[in-house]
C-alpha cells in the first residue's frame, strides 16, 4: 500500500518543550517513516484535545518557537505529515506554563 498508509509519528518522548523570555521552543525527533516531510504543530488549553486545538504552524524543520503564546498553560501537540498531505498524530503532547 505504500504511500496510501498514514505516516509514522515522531519517536515516543522525544516531543519536548520549554519556555524562557515569553517564548516556548518546542523540539523534537525525526519521524522514523521516510515518507514524512513536514510537521504540523497544534496548541490548546489545557482544556482541550487534539481535534479541538487550533494549527498553529506547518513546519519542515525539528525545531519551532512560538513567540505568539499567550501567558497561560498550554498543551502543543505534533503530528507527521507526507507528501499526500496525509497525517498521523502523536500519541503525546508536552504542556507548560508560559
């Protein structure tokens, strides 16, 4: 089935975060299925789940900083994405304080 099945997701734990001077820097592993090219990142309340949470970037790199986090507690969420747009998400989320 080849590029028909969804995409692998980034290595367990290794999807983590801080913040320091307002800004949170997520980082994380590279997914193990070669098909994944892009990352789609996601932050919500605490409150919130996965499918409630807004997208806040698409990006092609291992690293993001969100410097439009507003002062809270927010949970980020990962998922890997293939070049057919399909994707998979992450079986965890890192949340903290900002």
């Amino acid at each position: 089935q080849g590029n028909r099945l969804p995409p692998g997701p980034v290595p367990a734990g290794s999807f983590i975060g801080y913040e320091a001077g307002g800004t949170a820097y997520l980082r994380w592993g590279k997914a193990i299925d070669i098909g994944v090219v892009r990352y789609q990142l996601k932050r919500g309340t605490v409150a919130q789940t996965h499918a409630e949470a807004p997208i806040i970037e698409v990006v092609d790199a291992l690293t993001y900083q969100d410097k439009l986090a507003p002062v809270g507690t927010w949970r980020y969420w990962i998922d890997s994405l293939d070049r057919l747009d399909q994707l998979l998400a992450h079986r965890g989320h890192s949340a903290w304080t900002s």
